[in-house]
C-alpha cells in the first residue's frame, strides 16, 4: 500500500495571537485520500529542545472497551503514562499489542475489569482484541508535547511550538507506512508554520 | 466455319424424360434443404458451442472464485492465528516457516509463502516466484486478494492474504501454477471437450500459449486483444489444429492490468462432429428419398407413358402396315386417344381391305381383275419353273356378247357376266377364275397330276354353256370360246403365255366359236404376219402407198355408164400388190381402216369431180369407219374439199352395220341422206339379211350379191331369188345393181327382170383412174 505526500507548502506564520518571540503556532491541515478533510489523524511536532514540564506522565489516561470498540479510538500519551483498559461491555475482550513500541497481552478479562498497561517508549501501539477482530484501537505513546488530533476539518494547531528546526510527524492507520507514520522536517519560524498533507491512497 | 449448336438433351422414351425431371426438381429441392439444414447445423453448433464457452466461462469464474474463497479461508485461519501473528511481529521466521509448511500441506497448495511489510519474503518455493511476489502485496489495488503472475517458469495464480495485528503486519501468500494439471482439472468441469489454456504475453507484447500448445499469431493477439478490450465474446479463431470457437478471459496481473489470458476453445470441427450423424443421416435420408422419388417418377411416368408409347407403337405398326388393338386402360385424355386411334385405326385397315379389293378385283363380278390375274400368273409361273411344273392358261370369250348387251340392255349384260363369273368359279374350283375385262375371262390351273385337266375343264365349261342361260327371266343362248396355253412350252413368262392363248382363243373364233383350241406355234407365226401387215399399212398410210381404181357401174336403163366403184389398191414395194381381202381384216382389227377409209372417201370425191355432171362416185364404208362418230363429218369434209355434189356420192354400207343397233343406224343415215348423199345396200342376200331393214330405211340402191348373180342364166332358182329382189326394190321405189356380171346371158336375164345397173368383168375390171375419163367418153361413144 502507498502513501503518497503530494504537497508540501509553506506559508506565512499567523500573527493573530501574541506569543513571546520563540514561540510559535504550528497550523497543519491533513486531507484524506478521498480528498476530504482528514479527522483524527496525529500530528506530532518534534522539537530538539523539549519542554521538561510537558513531559511529565500525567493522567489518568484510559482506552475503554465499550461496544465491541475502543474508546477513544486514538489516544495519545506521554512516555512512562499507565493506561488502564477499563471493560465496560458485557463480552470479554482480549486486548493485544504486538506494536515494538509496547507488546502486551491482556488475556480475558470481564465486566468492570481494569487492566493496565505502563508504556514507557515512544511509539505507535496498535491495539487489537484477539476476540473480536473488528476492534482496534491506538495509543500514540509520544516524547513531545507538541501533539493533538485533527479535528473534523481535519485541522490541528499545535501552539506555544519553539521557533526553529523540527520534525512533524502524522499519523493515522491509513498511512501505509511503518507505523502508519510520515515524518517532515520543518523549520518553525517566529510567525508560526502551517502545512497541508494530503494522503493519497490507491 | 461451322457453327456447332448446343448440346441438348434429348430423350427417346417419355418416361426417361419424367423420371429424369423429376429426379432433377427433386434433387434440386434436396439440395437446398441440405445447404439449409447445414446452415442450420452450423448455426446451430455455432451457439451450442458458444453458449457452452459461456456457460463455461462463468462456471470457470465461480470456480476460480470459489478456490479463491477456499484458499482465503484456510490462509485466513492461519494469519487469525494469534501465535503467528505473534511470530510475525516479533520477526520468528523459523516459527513463520514452519506455519507456512503446515499450511502449505493443510490447503494443499503447492507454494505459501509470507511476505512482511518490508517486502521480505518467507517461505520456500522457486526463487522466480518469490522475486515476483515480493512486490505484490503493496502493488495489489485495494479491495483484489489476488493477481496472476507471468513468470519465466509459467503463469501462477496469487492468493494474498492480509496479516492483521490488528493493522496488516505482512501476507500470507499462496502460488498457484496454472499449469496443465490445472486446465485438464477446469477442462474436466466443462460439458463439452473443452481446450483450456493459458497465454501470457512474451517481450515483444504478442501473446502465445504457456504449453506451446497454442502458437502465437497476429490472428491470436487480435483475438486477445478484442477480449481485452471488454467484448470477451465467443467467436472464431483459426488455430493450429485448425479454425476453432474460442473464448478469451483475461487475467488480472497485480496493477490490475491483463497479465495472462485464459483461452477456452472448442474445434469447429469436433463441434461438428456432433453433428455428423445428422448430417449423414440428412444425406441418407436425401439419397433414399430421390431413391423413392426416382422410383416414384419412373412407376408414375410408366402410368402415363406406357399407353402413350404403346400407342407410338401401334401408330408405327399402322404405318408399316399392321394393325394392332390397343388396350384401353383409362377413362382419360389418354384412354380415349386409345379408343380413337383404334377407331381410326380399323377405318383404315377396313378402307384399306376395300381398296385392295377394288385395286383387285372386278366390282361386277367381284372375280380377281386383270392386275390381280397378271399377279397370281406372274407368281404362279415362278413357282411352276422352280419346280419344273406346267401352267395352264385358258382365255375364255362370250361370242356374241356384244350383240346381246346392245339387244338387251347392259343390265342384262351385266348380269350375264355374273352368271358367267359363277360358273366359271363353280366349274373351275381348282384354278383362279379372272375377269380381263368386257366378255373376256382368264383362268390360271396350276400342274395338275390329271394330264387331261385343261381340256377337260375347257369342254366342261363349254358343255354348260351349251344349254341356254336363264339371266333375269330372258333365255339367253350363248356360247364361249376357249384358248389354251401351256407353260413353259407356250410361254415361259406371263406376257407370252397370255397372248398365245389369246392367240389360240382368236383362232378359237375363227373355227367358228363354241369351241376351245390350244396354242400352237402355227398360230404364233400367223400372229407376226399380222403384226408386219400392220406395221405395213401404218407405213403405207403414211407414204401414200394407197391408190384407188374404179370400176365402172353400167346404167342399163339409159345404157351409160352411170358411176364407178370405188376400189382400194395397195402397192406395196416389196410385198407387190397386195389384195384387199389380205390387209382389210387387219386394217379392220387395227382400227387403221378408219384412217384408210378417210383418205378414200378423200380421194374418190377429189376423183369424182373430173367426172361428167351424170356419173356417180360409190365409195364401200367398213363397218367400223361408219360406227366411228366422226363419220358425217368425214363425208362433209371430203364434199367441201372436192366441191363434188353430194347426190354424187353414193356409200356403201353392208347389212353387218346393223349388229350396233338398228335405230342408231336408221338416225345416222338419215342425217347422211338429209345431205344428200346417196345410199346403197351393198352385198344383198348374203349375211344375216334381214328385209326389216329394208323397210326401216329406204336404201337408194340394193346391190345384188355376186352369188346370186352367177348362177342367175342356169338356175331358175337364182333367177327367182333376182327377180323377187328386183321386184321388191321397185316396190320399195329402190334401184338395183347386180354385181360379178361376167357374160351376156347372165346379162341379157338380168335386163330382162329389170334390173337397173349391172357391174362386172364382162363391161370392165376395175380401172386406174386416170383410164375413167377415156373410159367414160368411148362408153358414151360405144352407146352412141
């Protein structure tokens, strides 16, 4: 499966807002294979210098089984967050993960069982239940703040982002990538970056 | 140059010609159900087949589907599997192996193999394969879990499976060789033998078959291309094997595009060969039936041909002379054409019958006629001089027919003849009676043991006619005459036998009728005599040989010569002078007397008028010449070239001229008289004399015969029979003239009785003519 970055263009930073000088708003608009706005895909802004507040585990973070579905879909978490996996349907599940980033296996469990899983790398996890094939559920286990979903104009605005080099990232499972992932070099200027993907699929 | 016309076929049997035409309409119409019913069959086997390719290329569609489904489920039975899943993620390919070995042998397919996101491939099986299926995964569009590959080691059918974790993680991918085992197993589903085969595409774009079992050709990537291009239609392709029906499918290669051809394809000529028995039993069935038609036509054109070629038949026999009955078999056109060609037919076999009875016999007496009697004579003597035989020929004449027809009447004549041909017929049973023609009757008697025969059958015939006939309630005394010739003395052919009895029955006559004389070569002698006379006179006709001498007929009443008699003398150079009585007869026979007669009465007027006014010219007319019609105008003629008066001439006819008929006589010498020339009755006491005649006309002058005249001085008997013909000529106001006076005591009697002229050597022998005029004139002076 490809996945094909059409389109990288660069635009004037924003200036709605007043930030101080080395902050800077980084606008990203992602468009699905279908050409429509792209919702809940991952943008994540890498940045060399990483604010050592936003890195702290935080939480409670929780991805429930709820209608034969994992809730929320996405969830993103900081490196060393704990994850319970809270069952709120009457079926069990078997939730799994052969994701490099965090293997586990939560053999069967029942209603109201909380299982929890510590993931202390960074990474995409896709989770699965050995059940139930149809679930399937992410958890993007990331290092930098910097990181929101796309909401339903497929639009993410990522704030406060330091001025100079940094990665972008998206994700979203229909990026035939390893791990679903295309990564991008940019350079955050003091007037922020706004960028479109568009994802081309077959 | 020559200008050749059409050959055209022609029949001599009418029957043939139907039976040909009809066989020809029928094979005709044969034939064009056959070329229908072919076009038929081949249309026919044309959707039969295509319809099976369709129906089995979307059973071949199900099938490759179903196997698709198949081979899905069992892969997805291991990509499901947890353990795998677990092995593939954490890179065990000793583990990912061993699964695909399993599993290999659980879906029994040939080659599984995993291929990991990074395009990594596990699993065993032919490394071309491998190199080919390393991409397929991410290539294949999304939605198709399989794709046929074209490899160097042939086409394979792919079946990808997805490993999901629950995001794919690799797939699991089987190869399937559409290899010959593959064909022969989808030929085995098709109902009919159909020829699977798979063509892939070589470097230069042209396709060709994996098994080399289907040649590359420009025809076959039209084929494929046509199938490619969305009309994957059954139709015609010409093959190596020879034209065939096929079906292409393409199959989808990875990106979506053809990457190998499925061929389905059917040989015309087996989907004929379905139809052969058909085909062959049209054929019998065609064959048989011009069999029955042929048959049919020549029975029914036998119907209606036989009668007709048996009339052509009967038609010829007519024409060739026999007649045959045909037979009538039907009511129709034809039936009654039978009946009146045989109507017809007997008409004129009855006609024919009657005009060869007429051609040969004699309607009076219904006896063979002349033509039929020259025939059986000329036949019979044939046969006779074969066989060394006689034939006897008598010819038999009524004497004195002719006088009876005249007395009579014909009727009675006629009737006559019919008792005559009776008794001939009754009398001569033996022998073939004929009727030559008049009174004359021939009768042919073949050799006859009996020596004797011919004159007893000539006396028996004469003794039955010795007793008068009983014709129509008239006795009829007649008698015959007979002459008999006998072959092959008397005559060796039919001509000769007949005129030497003709010869023998005119001497016959002349010994006095009422007998039968046979031929003798005497006869004949007498016979060529009479045939150079004629042959004479003829010639003395026409040379003048004829003179005339006159004696003088001496008027004793006024002592003068009152006339001369005319006398007809033939000098003839060789023969001399030949007399009268010699050649009269055969002049008289001849006919030439009516000729001789003429130039007489010519001559004796053209003589005459030199004549003193007194003397008289008597000319003696045969009885023949004055019963010949041209007679009164032969004396007109002779008076009117000479000028001489008419009471000048005096003619002499005798008593026989009244055998013709006495009132024919009395009419024709009145018309004679009423010119007025003069009429005496010569020779007057001999004959049949008969004073009726004297009284039905009144003669000028009666010439006493000579006989009386000679005894006329002695016999007082003779000088009775003068004296009461004188008396009775002076009675009747007649003169008299007595002939042969050769003394003067016969003429001093004769003065005496009063007779009017005397005539005679004793006043002179007949004279020349040129001696009448001095005669006349020392007469006149001797008197004076």
């Amino acid at each position: 499966m490809l996945i094909h970055v059409m389109r990288f263009t660069r635009a004037a930073a924003a200036l709605a807002c007043s930030f101080p000088a080395f902050a800077a708003t980084v606008s990203v608009d992602v468009i699905g294979a279908d050409g429509k706005p792209l919702a809940g895909a991952v943008v994540l802004v890498d940045t060399p210098r990483k604010p050592a507040g936003a890195m702290k585990p935080g939480g409670p973070y929780e991805m429930a089984q709820q209608n034969i579905a994992f809730v929320p879909h996405v969830l993103i978490v900081p490196v060393g967050a704990t994850v319970s996996f809270p069952n709120r349907d009457k079926v069990r599940h078997h939730v799994y993960s052969f994701s490099k980033a965090r293997k586990f296996d939560l053999k069967l469990y029942g209603k109201e069982e909380t299982r929890s899983v510590v993931f202390d790398k960074p990474g995409v996890v896709a989770l699965g239940c050995n059940i139930h094939d149809a679930m399937n559920g992410s958890i993007i286990v990331v290092e930098t703040p910097y990181a929101v979903q796309s909401d339903a104009k497929g639009h993410a605005t990522i704030t406060d982002v330091p001025v100079g080099g940094a990665t972008i990232r998206v994700w979203h499972p229909s990026i035939r990538a390893p791990d679903n992932m295309l990564s991008q070099s940019a350079t955050v200027t003091a007037t922020g970056y706004t960028t479109t993907y568009t994802i081309r699929g077959r | 140059m020559t200008v050749r016309a059409l050959p055209r076929w022609r029949f001599r049997h009418l029957r043939t010609r139907l039976a040909v035409q009809y066989g020809v309409l029928f094979a005709a119409s044969l034939l064009v159900v056959a070329i229908v019913g072919q076009l038929v069959i081949w249309g026919q086997a044309r959707d039969a087949v295509r319809a099976e390719l369709r129906t089995s290329g979307s059973v071949y569609d199900r099938i490759w589907a179903m196997r698709a489904h198949a081979l899905m489920d069992s892969a997805s039975v291991l990509t499901r599997d947890f353990g795998f899943r677990s092995a593939v993620a954490s890179g065990d390919r000793p583990t990912i192996e061993s699964a695909l070995a399993s599993l290999r042998t659980r879906a029994d397919v040939p080659q599984a193999f995993f291929v990991d996101l990074q395009g990594q491939v596990f699993g065993t099986g032919s490394g071309d394969v491998r190199r080919a299926i390393a991409s397929v995964p991410t290539t294949l569009a999304r939605g198709r879990t399989e794709a046929v590959i074209a490899t160097r080691t042939g086409a394979f059918r792919l079946i990808v499976a997805p490993v999901l974790a629950p995001n794919e993680i690799g797939w699991v991918t089987f190869a399937l060789p559409l290899d010959r085992a593959e064909m022969a197993a989808l030929q085995h589903l098709s109902a009919i033998p159909l020829a699977a085969t798979i063509l892939t595409r070589d470097a230069k774009g042209s396709w060709h078959g994996v098994s080399s079992d289907v040649a590359g050709s420009r025809a076959l990537d039209a084929f494929v291309a046509t199938a490619i291009g969305g009309r994957s239609e059954p139709a015609f392709l010409a093959l190596r094997d020879g034209d065939a029906l096929a079906l292409a499918k393409p199959l989808l290669g990875p990106a979506g595009k053809p990457s190998a051809v499925l061929l389905l394809s059917y040989p015309w000529a087996a989907a004929m060969a379905a139809y052969r028995t058909m085909e062959v039993g049209i054929a019998l069935a065609g064959v048989m039936g011009l069999l029955l038609v042929l048959l049919g036509s020549r029975r029914l054109a036998n119907g209606i041909a036989r009668p007709i070629a048996a009339l052509d038949a009967a038609a010829r026999a007519l024409e060739e002379g026999t007649r045959t009955e045909l037979l009538v078999e039907s009511d129709d056109e034809v039936g009654r054409l039978a009946q009146s060609f045989n109507r017809m037919s007997a008409g004129i076999v009855e006609r024919e019958h009657r005009i060869t009875h007429l051609a040969f016999h004699d309607t009076l007496t219904s006896l063979p006629n002349r033509t039929y009697f020259c025939q059986q004579l000329e036949s019979e003597l044939q046969r006779s001089l074969k066989r060394g035989q006689r034939t006897t020929l008598l010819c038999l004449d009524l004497d004195g027919f002719k006088g009876i027809n005249d007395s009579l009447g014909h009727p009675i004549g006629d009737a006559l003849l019919r008792q005559m041909g009776d008794i001939l017929s009754r009398i001569a049973s033996d022998a073939v009676v004929a009727r030559l023609g008049g009174d004359e009757f021939a009768i042919i008697l073949a050799d006859h043991d009996d020596v004797d025969r011919p004159r007893a059958l000539a006396q028996a015939i004469l003794d039955e006619m010795r007793s008068p006939l009983l014709v129509d309630g008239h006795q009829i005394a007649t008698g015959a005459s007979i002459g008999i010739a006998i072959s092959p003395n008397d005559g060796a052919d039919s001509d000769a036998l007949l005129k030497n009895a003709d010869l023998a029955l005119y001497r016959a006559k002349q010994d006095g009728r009422g007998v039968f004389r046979f031929f003798e070569p005497a006869l004949d002698a007498a016979a060529r005599k009479r045939r150079a006379l004629e042959l004479d006179l003829r010639e003395a006709i026409q040379s003048g040989q004829f003179r005339l001498n006159f004696q003088p007929i001496f008027d004793l009443k006024r002592d003068r010569i009152g006339g001369f008699e005319a006398l007809l003398r033939w000098e003839h150079p060789t023969r001399g002078n030949v007399p009268p009585i010699e050649f009269i007869s055969v002049a008289e026979e001849t006919g030439l007397i009516i000729a001789i007669g003429d130039w007489v009465m010519q001559e004796a007027c053209r003589q005459a008028t030199a004549w003193p006014a007194h003397v008289r010219v008597a000319v003696n007319v045969s009885p023949l010449q004055f019963r010949n019609s041209g007679f009164p105008s032969v004396i007109f003629q002779a008076l009117s070239h000479s000028g001489l008066s008419p009471d000048r001439l005096e003619i002499e006819i005798t008593e026989s001229v009244f055998l013709d008929g006495e009132t024919t006589v009395v009419t024709l010498l009145h018309k004679l008289r009423a010119m007025g020339v003069r009429i005496a009755l010569d020779d007057f006491g001999t004959g049949y004399s008969s004073l009726s005649y004297l009284r039905s006309f009144p003669f000028d002058k009666i010439k006493i015969d000579k006989s009386f005249v000679d005894a006329v001085a002695e016999d007082r008997s003779a000088a009775a029979i003068v004296r009461a013909i004188v008396d009775l000529a002076t009675a009747l106001h007649m003169e008299t003239t007595a002939e042969g006076v050769e003394d003067r005591d016969q003429l001093s009697e004769l003065r005496g009785q009063g007779c009017s002229s005397i005539q005679g050597y004793l006043f002179s022998r007949p004279i020349e003519g040129n001696m009448v005029a001095a005669m006349i004139g020392s007469a006149m002076s001797a008197a004076a």
